[in-house]
C-alpha cells in the first residue's frame, strides 16, 4: 500500500510541475531507460517520447542484445528489424518449425546448417525446450552448434554443464541425449587433445557424470554411489586403465558443485555399447 501511495504522490507531483524525467536526463540515460521495455511497451512509449523511442542507436542495441549483430540488406532499419525478431521468437516459442519459418522468410538468415547455428549460437531469447526439439531433429545445425562452443582448458563437468544449459531441457531425453553426447565428446576432445582421452572415453565418462548427478542429487536415493563406487565403475566400463585421481577430482565437483544438468536429467537411460 505504500508503495502504491508513493508512486501515486510522485505522478502527482510530475504532473503539477510539468516535469518530463525522461527528457531531463542526459540522452544515453533516457535511452538506456527505455532499453530495458519490452518490444509493445517501447512501442507505446513512442505515443509519448516519439523521437527517442524511434532513435535507432536504441534499436540497435536492443537488436544486439537479442544476439543479431548486423542488419541485413533487406532491412533498413533497427526497429523494424527488433520487431521481427521479437515476433519470431514468440512464434518460435508455439512452434520452432514455424519460428524458423519466420526467420528466413524476413531475410534473417538463410536456411543453411551453418548459417542457422550461428543464429541460435549468439541468442538466449529462444524458447530453450523448442531449441531443444529443433535441435533434435536438425542434426545437421546441431553439428555445427556443438562446434561453436569453445571448452578449451575447462572441466568435463563445467564443459557438459555449459552445453547442456543450451541444448537439454524438459524431458527430452533418449536418442537425443546420445547423439548430443556423442557431438560434445568429439567438441571437447578437439579442444582438450592434451588431456590424451579419446572420444569414446568422453563418452562414457560424460554419461557416468550424468548418472552420478542423478544419484547424488536425487531424494529418492538414498544409497548414494560413493568415490570409490565411481571410480570402479568409470574404469569398468571404459574397459582400460584410467587416472583415479582424475575420476576422483571429477566425483568431487558433482558432489559439491551440483548437477552437470540441473533438473533436467532426472530421467536418463544407460548408454548402449559405445
């Protein structure tokens, strides 16, 4: 109630001293007050503040920070090209088929693997379970995805946590998650030669993390797998010898940093023979 009180007392006090706010502060302030509307609402604010709501330095920066970095030739202005992509990602959001659909038809980007994995790369905007499925059935972007992602000198836990923040969410589980797999092992391994682990061992590994997270996380465990189980486990099942020390620092960063996908692998299938 106070807060409503103070907000009416200070649009009384505005209007009885003729005071426009945004127009008193400098125009980088009043832009960047503006920046943080949505597309409808900055449109609304162009009924009142008309010649800073259509400043394309604004438009451009929103552009920007949606994850469009250039403007393409078909579209010559900011604004015009942020609402498109406003309502392509509400599209997206119903349906990514049609989302896309949108995208290439107003000229965004071409429908070329490469070309669409660069899109998804630069933006979080994107519905993350429409992503997901998009990418599920679109190995060929998935691919190129998977190789924009840089996981030079990181852990496999961080590096997993990293890809699947972008490509896992809701239920979607089974083949995807072995084809995803299959993609990040080959990534990490080009970025991580040093570490001397090939893909296939990655693989495994990624895939024990995965059933570790879910052991260690889960309520309804209450065994949980020790370092000891873990390590005996991983080296069962890559079949040679590996680093314990290695496994164990590994074990460690699930136990206390947490899961390498949190709440989206509560359900997961064992790998097939990889």
């Amino acid at each position: 109630m106070g807060q409503y009180n103070t907000r009416n007392r200070l649009d009384e006090e505005l209007k009885s001293t003729n005071i426009d706010p945004i127009r008193k502060l400098p125009l980088e302030l009043s832009l960047t007050v503006l920046s943080h509307l949505n597309a409808t609402d900055l449109c609304l604010a162009g009924c009142v503040w008309n010649d800073l709501a259509c400043d394309e330095l604004l438009w451009m920066g929103l552009c920007k920070n949606w994850g469009y970095h250039h403007s393409p030739n078909k579209i010559q202005s900011y604004r015009k090209l942020y609402l498109i992509l406003d309502e392509g990602s509400l599209i997206f959001c119903a349906d990514a088929e049609k989302g896309m659909k949108y995208f290439f038809n107003n000229g965004l980007i071409k429908n070329d693997p490469e070309d669409i994995a660069n899109f998804l790369h630069r933006t979080n905007k994107l519905n993350s379970l429409q992503l997901c499925r998009y990418l599920g059935q679109r190995g060929d972007v998935l691919d190129h995805f998977i190789g924009l992602q840089n996981f030079k000198g990181e852990s496999l836990p961080n590096a997993l946590r990293t890809v699947f923040s972008r490509t896992l969410a809701g239920d979607i589980h089974g083949n995807y998650l072995h084809t995803l797999l299959d993609k990040f092992s080959r990534r990490f391994y080009d970025c991580n030669q040093h570490l001397k682990l090939p893909p296939d061992t990655i693989y495994i590994v990624s895939f024990s993390l995965i059933i570790l997270s879910v052991d260690l996380s889960s309520p309804h465990i209450k065994n949980k797998m020790s370092k000891r189980e873990f390590i005996r486990n991983v080296r069962r099942a890559v079949g040679h010898r590996i680093d314990d020390d290695w496994c164990g620092h590994l074990y460690d960063d699930i136990y206390l940093i947490g899961h390498v996908a949190p709440g989206r692998c509560n359900k997961t299938s064992r790998p097939e023979h990889h």
